[in-house]
C-alpha cells in the first residue's frame, strides 16, 4: 500500500492500468501480465492497479489504491477519482519510477494530467498503448486524447494500421511523439501445443465466438450467426460462447442470450461467463472455426484472433483493424 512506501523503493517502470489485472478478464489485463513477467527479471517494476491483489506476479510491487476492481466506476465518484488521484500522486513521487506505461484510457489521462501539472517530473518518460483504433473513438475522446498528449513520450500500438491512423493526426498537430508497433502476443500459455488434440474426428462443427459483452463487440451478431448455422446444419453444428462480464447489466443481457441459444441449441450450445486464461486455452482446443464479430474497425487486432490461430483454429473476423502489413509474431499462429 502506498502508506508503506519508502524512499528506497525507487522503480524502473511503474504501471498504472485501468482495471484489476485478478478480477477482470480480457486482452489489456492479459497483455500486461505479460509485460511484467517478461520485464520482472531484468527490471523493478511496479503496478498500480483498482482492486485487490491476491496472486501477485514474481519480482513485481503493487499498489492497490482503491478497493474498486475498474476505473470506470471510480470516475463516476467524484470523491474516489480525487483520492485515486492524490493516490497514484503518492505513489509516483515516492517509488519515483524513471518510466510510466498506461495501457488504457483513464490512466493514461490521469497520469498525463499530473505530468501537465508538473506533480509528476516532467523528465518521467510516459509511455501509453493504445489498443483502441484511432477512428472508434468520438470527437470528444480525440479532444482529450490529444489534449494529454501534449505530455506523451511514446505512443505504442498493436497494428501497423493504428499506428498509422495516429501518426496522421499527430503530424497534423504537430506533437512529435515517437510510434512504436508491437504487435499482440498469445503469452507462454500459448507459446506450445498439445499435438494430440485432433479436430477431424468429431462428428460436429464446433464455432466459437469469445470477447468481454461490449456494444462494439456486436453479440447481436454472434446470436444471429450461431441461429442462422443451427437452421442450416441442424444436429451437426455446436456453438461455444466465452464472455467477460464487467459488470451486472453486462451479465444480465449475456444470460439472457445464452438462454435463447439453450432454447434454440439445447445440449448443442455452452456459453461460459470470465473464464480464466487456463480455461481460455482449452476453448480455443475444442473450437474448430472462431468468429470475431466486433463492428468494423472498432479492434487492434485482438489478443482472441492471436491465441485462436496458436490452436490451430481457423478464424474468421470483420473488418476489427489489422490488415495489409499487420502480422503476427507468435509461430505457431502461423
């Protein structure tokens, strides 16, 4: 806890993100993990995170300065967003980290906003990747986006595209931020295979679709698509639903289309709710075609495309933001 913190507990990198890295599952929290293990070994790093922590990753500090698991219920009172503030304040003046990374939204406007105020050291090298493409947000988010910006080191993407869709703009404003791509990785979990997992035996087409229960996620579609099969193959067709909730009104409305497929579907259909990384894994072994229906360009490439194809699942995907040079690393999603 930050009340804990000595002068000696200076970081390399401390990182500060918008949701529990325990409690909240999906592509940004897992992409994080992966960061502080790879960087844990060679660098002292921290993380400032909402909610509390019980696994900790090996050689990493945390600072849990609020007992909210998200960000986004934090901002909705006033009172907390000012003590998280004063919080991450806190924690960067005493661990005085010589780099900053944000990995979404709210932190990075948070810690920009202190940079601008000259509470965080203006010599701190503020890092912030950007998984959300340029053209999904409105004109009030690029607002404040290139408002923060002004304060930015180094913009990291996950897509060739993205970058360049954020290079035009900031060329066009003149802040000379450095760009880098790094493209999404499945993590070590996926770095093997089972090779004894064999999809050509089974008597049933398995679809999968999986992501957090967003409007850009467009589930209306994955409903649509998965009825549309049922009418078309019938009995030869199973469908696997893997959604993150956040929060209730998100699990409500999953429930409530897990219960039209089970009345369409019956035993044919299996929908999970926050599975776990593990449980991920073995989902993607037991789908034979993954289908990402988020609305067109609203998604970096998604870390669930990357982690399909290491399973050698065929996927299927709308427009979601990765094309022409866009390429994954990991080989054996290849």
């Amino acid at each position: 806890m930050v009340g804990n913190l000595t002068r000696s507990d200076n970081l390399d990198i401390l990182m500060v993100t918008d949701n529990n890295l325990e409690n909240i599952v999906g592509g940004a929290e897992e992409s994080l993990r992966i960061i502080c293990r790879g960087l844990g070994r060679e660098f002292k790093i921290g993380i400032i995170q909402p909610g509390p922590v019980s696994r900790k990753i090996a050689d990493v500090s945390y600072f849990c300065v609020t007992a909210d698991n998200r960000l986004k219920s934090v901002v909705k009172n006033p009172r907390a967003l000012i003590r998280f503030i004063l919080a991450v304040k806190e924690t960067i003046s005493v661990t005085t980290p010589r780099v900053v990374h944000t990995n979404l939204q709210i932190s990075f406007f948070i810690v920009a906003f202190l940079k601008k105020l000259g509470i965080i050291p203006k010599h701190t090298h503020l890092i912030h990747t950007e998984r959300g493409l340029y053209v999904k947000y409105n004109s009030l988010i690029r607002f404040v986006f290139f408002f923060c910006m002004t304060e930015l080191n180094t913009l990291v993407t996950t897509t060739e595209f993205n970058a360049r869709l954020w290079k035009e703009k900031l060329e066009k404003k003149k802040l000379p931020i450095s760009i880098t791509v790094i493209e999404n990785t499945a993590g070590e979990l996926f770095e093997s295979i089972d090779e004894g997992t064999d999809k050509s035996d089974r008597s049933q087409v398995v679809i999968g679709f999986a992501g957090r229960y967003a409007r850009w996620k467009n589930w209306p579609l994955a409903l649509d698509i998965s009825e549309r099969l049922n009418d078309v193959l019938g009995d030869t067709v199973m469908v696997k639903m893997a959604v993150g909730c956040l929060d209730e009104e998100s699990l409500m409305e999953t429930r409530a289309m897990f219960e039209r497929l089970k009345d369409s579907l019956g035993d044919r259909f299996d929908g999970r709710v926050n599975l776990s990384i593990e449980e991920m894994n073995q989902f993607y072994y037991d789908v034979d075609i993954f289908i990402l229906t988020s609305e067109p360009n609203t998604e970096s490439f998604g870390s669930t495309l990357v982690e399909a194809m290491s399973r050698k699942t065929v996927v299927l995907t709308t427009n979601s933001g990765g094309k022409e040079t866009d390429h994954v690393q990991n080989p054996t999603a290849l």
